[in-house]
C-alpha cells in the first residue's frame, strides 16, 4: 500500500498524498507532510517540488523551507562541533 502511494505520488502528487490521508497513514498537518516528503526515498524530486510550490498552500512550502533549514544548521552546528 505505501509503494502504491509512492507510485501515486510520481504521477500525481495531490492524489498519493490524499490516498495516504484516506488509508490513515499520513495526518493533513503540513509538518507531517513535510516529514512524508523529506523522509521518503524514490519520490520525484521534481513533483516534491513541485508539490509543496503550489500556490494555494503556502503554509506547506513554509514548513518544508523550515524543515530544510533546520537540517542545514544542524549540520552546520556539528560540523563545526567535530572541527
């Protein structure tokens, strides 16, 4: 079931999104969305993109921008930990 989301999502990312909501895999929280999107392997990177820049969600492009700029720090923190 979650390869066949997986699969939905590279052909069209709003329906796999939604056929995970329905089955009860993923909640409607952009957080949640955003962690599905950044954790997942093998999804496009052109439909994530594409994705989370509609233009009727700006919330979600915000969350992931967040999550991506968390994980830079991070890295960025103990990079320099490890100097």
């Amino acid at each position: 079931m979650y390869q066949q989301a997986v699969e939905m999502f590279n052909v069209k990312p709003k329906t796999g999104i939604a056929y995970l909501q329905e089955q009860g895999y993923l909640d409607r929280a952009n957080d949640s969305i955003v962690t599905f999107l950044k954790e997942t392997p093998r999804l496009s990177k052109a439909f994530i993109g594409e994705y989370i820049s509609r233009k009727d969600n700006p919330e979600l492009t915000e969350a992931y921008m967040r999550l991506v700029c968390e994980n830079a720090i991070n890295f960025s923190q103990s990079y320099n930990i490890g100097r």
